[in-house]
C-alpha cells in the first residue's frame, strides 16, 4: 500500500507549508530558551493528522479562504500542547524515538511551552475572520480533554468497563479529531448536516485511531515505536485488548489476570493472556469497524479528491504499525 | 488602617458574587475528580486583586454592562492555572497555609486542572459580546507569562541583574495586573489614552506587589505566607532584596555572598547579609516607589470612589505581610 498519508500530504503541500509558517512565527519569541524548546517541539511532530483532516474536511465544501491553514494550526498546537503535558503526568522519557521535552529540559520546562503553544492556539485562531463559533469549540474540546485525562486518572485504580475505556478514548483523542474536521467544514460554511457528518467522521476515526495506538504499545518493537513498549501495562492503563480479556476469561485465566494486575502487572504474565485470547486481533477489529463507520459518515457525499482521501485515511489509520 | 481589600470587596459585592457564581458554574463536569478538585482550587482562592481591579477600572469609568464580571473571572481563572503550575513546577507543598493541588493529588491532577481553568477562561471570555481585542489581550498576556516563568528557567545558575529581574517579574506577574486594569477599561469603551494610563497603572502594581511578595519570603513567618519562608533562597532565585546587596556590597561580604550563592546557599548565610545591607527596606522602598507610580497614572482622573480605592489599593500592596 503505497503511504496515503504522503499522497495527502502532496495533495495539501502548500496548505503544509503554510501551516509550517505559521508554527514558526509563534517561536518569535524574546526569550531564546522559548525559541529552543519550542524548535524541538514542532522539529519532532508526528504524521500532522489534525491539520491533514481539518483541511481536507474544509476541500470536502471547496473552501478556498485563507483561515483553514491558520485554525488547522491551532489544533496542532492544542495537540502538541496536550502531548507536552501527558509526557510529563506520564514521566515519558521518549516520544517517536526522541528524548520528550520532559526528559531533556525538565518538567518546568515541558508544563510551561505546552502553556505557550496553548495560549498561540488560541491567539491563531482570534486572528482569523472565522465566527467566534470555532473559537468556542476549540476551548470546549481542551476542556473535554482534560476532563478524559482526569476521567482516567479518576479510575486509575478501578478496573476499567469498556464503556470506560471508551470515554477515556474519546476525551483524549476522538473529540479533537472529531474538532477538526467539523470546524474545517464549519470554516467552508457547509449546511449544519454536513458539519455533523464530519464531526461524526472525526469521533470514528479517533476512536479506531486510539484502540490501533493501544494495540501498538502490546505488539509494536521499541524501535517501531519510538519509546518502551508495553509503557501502557506499566503505567496501569487498562486498554481494549486487556479489557477484552478480562470480557471473556474465566476461572483460572480470569483469576491469574485479575491478581497480575492489582500487584505489579508484570507484562509477561499478561502479554500471553492477551495471546491465548485474541486481545489484540479483536480490538483491531473494533478499530476496523470504527473506521468503517468513520467513511459510511461521507457515503453519501459526491465523490471528490478529499472525500476519497478521508476514507482511505481512516483505513490507513488501522494498518499502521507506527 | 481599616483593611482596603474588605472595603472594596463590599463596594464590589454584587460583581463578585457574580463571579463567583461564574466559577462555580466552570465546575459543572460530568468528571467527580474535575469537581473535587475544581472545588478545592476555588475555595482556596486569595485576595482577589486581579479580579477586583479589572472591575474597578471598568467602573472608573462608569461601566454598566454585565460582561465585566465575566472578563474578571476569566482573568483570574488565568492567575489560578498559572500558580497550579507553578506549584508544580516548585515542587510546592503549601500554598495560602492549605496543602498544594500537586502535593494532595499529584502533579497529574495539577497540571490537568489548570489546563481545564485556561480552557474555561477563554470559553468565558468568549462567551461576553466584547471585541477580539479582549480575548487577544488575554491570549497574549498568557504567552507572555510563560515566556516569564521561561526566561527565570533560563537564568536559572546565571547571576540575575536587576534588569532581569524586573523582566521576570513584569512576565510572571505584573502584564497580568496590567491586563485586568487595562481590560477593565477597554470594556467601558474608554479613550485610547486612558486605557493606557489604566494599563500603566496595573504594570507599576503589579511590579510592587510582586516585590514586596519576594520580600515576604524572607521576613513573613511561615505562618504569615502560609508556605515555609526562604523558599526562594532555597530555590536559587535571585530577588530584589540579595540583588541589592550584590550591588553594594564589596570585599569580603561580596565574595562570601557569591560563594554562598553558588554552592548551597544557606539562608543562614544569607539573610545576615540582606540584614546588613538593609535589602529588605531598599526592596520595600522601591516597591513604595512603584506602588506611587501607579497612583500618579490616575491623578488626571476626576475624583471617584473607584479611582480613590485603586490608589488605596496600591499603597495596601506595598503594606501588607501577607
């Protein structure tokens, strides 16, 4: 399958490029150390799948403003933020294979240009002449994110029903994709349908986008990776394909699961549970459906370069293996 | 003297009950933790300053709207993110004599909540019929903060100048008084010209408050600042009071503050010096200074209630001990 993602990217370079610009003007700051961490941060970002979808959501409706490049910009510093953040509550020494922010300048450091990049996000997208509709719906999805992440914290010591699991899922990671892709739709002034469709694309795909990251953490070497495996069984979050098995086990399975993870949760008394019961090509399956879900969103839109392109982005977001 | 903050805090009353009940409303989350915590941070709330000036700068002006209220909540949701991460960043245990968010429930918690209060302060502001320039004022003066708590980090071995001092206490804490007098008067359409003398008055506020805060640290008891005292000592960082010393000290009590300061820094070592320089009364006559300075942008101003309590106010600041 040849990389759909640097199809797309090809696809969108000059919209790239301004979103690239627009992330350098916000290091334009007095203050070198600013301009340092900061030049790491956006050195070190990952497929750009915020800006990619609120983009292609906003040529989905052909709009062919300016202010996509500058709100697609904003939610990739929400994202950027939110990983700062995460990376220090979960003391992550590397992310995509290079030391967090965290682990090479420290904690204050991380915590205060997350706050940084939290404060131009929303500076970016006041200086746009879009309705103060998309400014609200970017503050209430960094509300709803932080609320997953407490959510999660919250259950920490629970063992987590799916329907759990599910909420976490999506306040840490579905409502911003399903942000993007509504408010490129918004920003193109599709009908309020239309703008649901794609925030329903957005939720799915996240959904599926998630579970496949979970999935990850269990099968993914270090080097695929980027950081330690199995980081998620450590750190005692409870992810579908564990989830699963605690679902369907029973007796003697059930037992050595349930004692393994309230004491120490040592990874090679789980990694073959999950084995025996098919924890792992099960969540995948679930993360298949979501994306399917994710396309039927868009059935019944007329074929385009950009609707084609969603759909085959959410395929994509359940075969990668990084 | 009859405490000013009780004084202004009746004269405020309604307009702060209303932001209050602004609050509380923020804390309305489907998340138990997000509420707990929420609940605590607001209960353990201060003096209220950054509120209390934003509303009586609108009011020198004879603001009549309800949207001040809101801008005021905002503008404090900002000041109590930011002291969540800098507790966290300070490892601090105590703050106002109650347990720390970080040190009751971790820094995770710490981190998350503030990002929540950001979020909802940037909701609300969004959410009042001023102008983009409100909400950008408040994007910026956030950045700028960070920048602040940055260029402290960056400085962190250096031998601070008194330059960069003023510079860190104008980022970390007087832009924001200068927002909230500044904003206050935006909000009632005042001239160009006396939003600036507003915002000039914030900044000389807010540089005396924050001096003679740094001052608190080595005179209050511990059970005055409700932390324990010396911490910035402690800390590594540099304040008015041992800068002046740096300045006028020579010989041997130069070198042996330099050498205290660079290996271990015992306040024991220390503070007999700042005694022997008189750094805490040349700190506080500075603030003093400041503080007047502050009053002097509102002489032109005709006499009124809120323009007498704004001047009051800025004497209180340099008076108080705690």
């Amino acid at each position: 399958m040849a990389n759909v993602i640097d199809e797309i990217a090809s696809y969108l370079a000059p919209d790239l490029a301004r979103v690239d610009e627009h992330l350098g003007e916000i290091l334009d700051s007095d203050t070198a150390l600013v301009r340092e961490v900061g030049k790491y941060v956006l050195s070190t970002r990952g497929k750009r799948l915020r800006p990619i979808l609120a983009m292609l959501a906003a040529k989905v409706f052909k709009y062919a403003g300016e202010d996509h490049t500058k709100v697609a910009t904003a939610l990739e510093l929400v994202h950027s933020a939110t990983l700062l953040h995460d990376d220090v509550i979960d003391k992550a020494p590397l992310r995509r294979g290079k030391p967090t922010v965290n682990a090479r300048w420290g904690d204050d450091v991380a915590i205060l240009i997350a706050d940084y990049l939290f404060s131009h996000a929303f500076s970016l997208a006041l200086s746009t002449s879009v309705s103060p509709k998309v400014l609200s719906i970017i503050c209430q999805v960094t509300a709803r994110m932080c609320e997953g992440e407490m959510f999660q914290i919250e259950k920490r010591k629970a063992l987590l029903t799916r329907d759990d699991y599910l909420r976490i899922v999506r306040g840490k990671t579905a409502y911003l994709f399903s942000a993007c892709t509504a408010l490129g739709a918004i920003l193109a002034r599709a009908p309020e349908q239309q703008v649901m469709l794609l925030s329903a694309y957005g939720l799915n795909f996240g959904i599926a986008f998630q579970i496949v990251d979970d999935t990850l953490d269990l099968i993914a070497s270090d080097d695929e990776m980027g950081k330690p495996h199995w980081a998620d069984i450590r750190n005692g979050k409870l992810t579908l394909p564990i989830i699963y098995v605690f679902e369907t086990a029973s007796g003697k399975d059930l037992k050595q699961l349930t004692e393994c993870w309230e004491n120490g949760r040592d990874p090679d008394v789980i990694v073959p549970l999950i084995e025996k019961y098919g924890g792992v090509q099960y969540a995948l399956s679930e993360a298949r459906r979501y994306a399917s879900t994710a396309c039927e969103q868009l059935a019944d839109f007329p074929l385009s370069e950009p609707v084609n392109m969603l759909c085959r982005l959410a395929d994509f977001v359940v075969e990668r293996r990084n």
